[in-house]
C-alpha cells in the first residue's frame, strides 16, 4: 500500500427502493445483514472503479514478516499508543495443486435448492462482495481457468483478468457473456438479481452458494465450490491446509494475548466511507466479530448489544469503550487518516481514539475470509499484541 494515492469517488449509493440489491430468498438474518450492506455501503471492500485504491490486485504487502519467536508482545496492549497497519507479507495465494483434474459432469444442489448441473470447468467466473469465490478456486487449483473478476478480487493472480461487475459491485451480464463462462460460482451479495437470472436463461450454469463470511465458514465454502467444479478431492485437500493454518495461528495468538482477561484488548470495528459520509458499527453477525473473537479480544459490538450494522454514534462509542478501532486501509484514507478518524462522532473520546490506536488492514483482506485467512490473523494479531514489531509502512494509518 502506499500512502500518498488519492481516496476515489464514492460509487452512487443504492437507494432505500432496494436498486440493485438482489432479491433472491434468504435466511432472515442473512438478509438483514446483506441489505444493510448493500443499501449503505455500495463499496465495502475496495474502491467504486479500477481496483486501484486499497492494495491493489498485484500489489504484495509491504515488510517481511519476523518469526513470531523473534517478536516481543507489548507489555500492556491495552495502553499501547499510536496507530498501526496490519500487512499479509504475500498476498497470493498457493493452489494445493498444480494439475487439478474435475470430474464432470456433476449435479449439485445450491443453497436456494436449485440443481445445478456443471458439465465443464473450462472457462470459470466466481464473483462476490468479498472476493472470496475467485480466491478459493485459486487455491483449489483452478486459477488458470478463471476468465473474469469482481471488484473485490485482489490476489496478485487475478490482476489481470477483466472486471465484470460495475460502480462497485453490479453484476455487467453484457461483460459476463462476452467471457462465454462454462459456469458462474457467486452468492446473494451481488445485483441485480435479475443479471443472474439472465445468465441462468442463456444457458450458463448458476451455482449460489453461502452468502455469510465468517471463520466459521471457511471450510464450508470450499466444500460448495469444490463440489460445483467437480474437485471434492482437492476441496477436502485446501479445506485441511486452512483448517491446519488457522489452527496454528490460533495456538500463536493464544501465546501472546494476556492471561488475565481484563487485560485483554477492547475492539471495535468501525467501517467509514467519507466521501460517501457513511460510517458504520460493525457487530454481531457482520464477519468482524469472528475475527476479534479469533483474536482473543474482546468484541465491544456484540458486548454492547449491536447485531449487524448500526450507524456510527457517540453514544454507541461512550458506550462501548474500545481499545483498539479497526478500519479498512481505504476507509481509514476516505476520512484523512488518523486524525480524520478522531473527528467522527465520539471517536476521540475513546481510550482508543485519546491514544490514536486505530489498527487498519487492506480493504480486499481483512473480510475476505478465503485462503489468506491464517495470514489475515496472523498481520492483525502482530498488529494488536506486537505493533513494535512490524517492519511495515504505516500508509492507512498515517495522519
């Protein structure tokens, strides 16, 4: 990331008649948290044109990382002052082979019960909010075959692919078609809907799988899209390696988080857009939450009763008492930085905000929860318990 690009213009805003959100049938709780961010924050994980805001597809974080037993925690993360950005040293992404071979035909049920049938993986578009669908087939082994990206799409691989979603996250069906895909992979997060349907009625085999992103369902989508694309065996390979990783860094964080819980960090996190004028809460059930639980802090949303999406507030703030604020690297530079953070509503009269702690982490990452999940912990546990120790340039965080 660098620290001197310019924030983009805000994509236009859906509007409260529900203009390009999806309409396809979901899960209630599912359903309130993905209007809300598709009706308030038209570009959640990068910026609205060319991916060329946050860290672009291509870009490799910046530092090396230092082996965990060369790092010396802060002595008190509570305390600590001053903001810090948290960095995946390589953000690419290792298929778990080289030569993955599907096996089609096959016939799947999606999640809104739909049977699918794939009868080839040649040319494959996996699009969604996050960017998570285009990187799971990449580390399926799969990543030659994808013909086009999302918006949100950032590992190095897939800088090159064409873009087919527009003004942030509305699926092009003219650009989808142009491709002539063999099969699309996506969820409910984008729209409209009705390009999804267009697609289905031209003969493109549609797989929507699970829409929530969450550590909890890591695994799960990699068992949806290797079944999709006729590689189980390799889906129950990548499903291993990232259960493993996640599972080391757990034990890494469990090393380093203070014994005594009242210790243990205040975390909130706080997405902005300020061009846009769009500040959020990020609570339970948003994907936050199961990141600050993973490391080991405590989660200050949830614990203040927020569930999903609430704007940004100084009583929420006053309430909440956060240590740490989490950003993404973008939302942090749309609002000026740091001290562009301490004027939104509440923020400097936070123990977090009194010491400019404000960890930020690259828009198409720190949500994302794909194959780069271990290292997206292991950058925001250096960040949060050993800040000292980072080797990296402190772009979004920079005031």
């Amino acid at each position: 990331m660098t620290g001197n690009r310019q924030p983009q213009p805000p994509c236009p805003p859906s509007s409260a008649t529900g203009r390009g959100v999806p309409t396809a049938p979901r899960t209630a709780p599912a359903r309130r948290i993905l209007l809300g961010l598709l009706l308030v924050v038209p570009v959640l994980l990068s910026g609205c044109g060319s991916p060329a805001s946050a860290s672009r597809p291509g870009q490799v974080g910046a530092g090396r990382t230092v082996p965990w037993d060369q790092v010396r925690p802060a002595a008190d993360p509570r305390s600590y002052s001053g903001p810090t950005t948290a960095t995946v040293a390589d953000s690419d992404i290792t298929p778990v082979t080289r030569a993955a071979r599907p096996v089609l035909p096959t016939t799947v049920t999606d999640v809104q019960g739909t049977k699918v049938t794939v009868r080839s993986a040649d040319r494959i578009l996996a699009l969604d909010l996050y960017g998570s669908l285009a990187a799971t087939v990449q580390g399926l082994g799969l990543g030659d075959r994808l013909v086009g990206r999302d918006q949100s799409t950032g590992f190095p691989a897939a800088a090159k692919l064409p873009l087919v979603t527009r003004g942030g996250h509305r699926l092009n069906a003219e650009a989808i078609l142009a491709l002539h895909p063999t099969v699309l992979i996506t969820d409910t997060t984008l729209g409209p809907w009705d390009v999804v349907l267009q697609l289905r009625d031209s003969g493109v085999p549609v797989v929507v799988v699970g829409a929530r992103r969450s550590l909890d369902t890591v695994g799960t989508l990699v068992d949806e899209v290797s079944a999709a694309l006729g590689v189980k065996a390799e889906g129950r390979q990548l499903r291993d390696r990232l259960r493993k990783e996640i599972a080391v860094e757990r034990a890494q964080i469990a090393k380093v988080v203070p014994a005594d819980a009242a210790r243990r960090p205040r975390v909130m996190f706080l997405y902005a857009r300020g061009q846009a004028g769009v500040y959020y809460l990020f609570g339970k059930g948003s994907g936050a939450d199961s990141l600050i639980r993973a490391l080991r802090a405590v989660d200050v949303a949830s614990e203040a009763g927020i569930n999903g999406f609430t704007p940004l507030n100084a009583e929420a703030m006053a309430k909440a008492k956060p240590d740490v604020i989490m950003m993404m690297s973008e939302g942090l530079r749309s609002v000026g930085g740091v001290e562009g953070a301490l004027s939104l509503p509440g923020v400097a009269q936070t123990p977090a905000g009194q010491r400019r702690r404000i960890v930020d982490m690259s828009d198409y990452q720190v949500l994302s929860f794909g194959p780069l999940t271990a290292r997206v912990l292991d950058a925001l546990a250096r960040a949060v318990y050993a800040p000292d120790s980072l080797a990296t340039s402190h772009a979004g965080a920079a005031s």
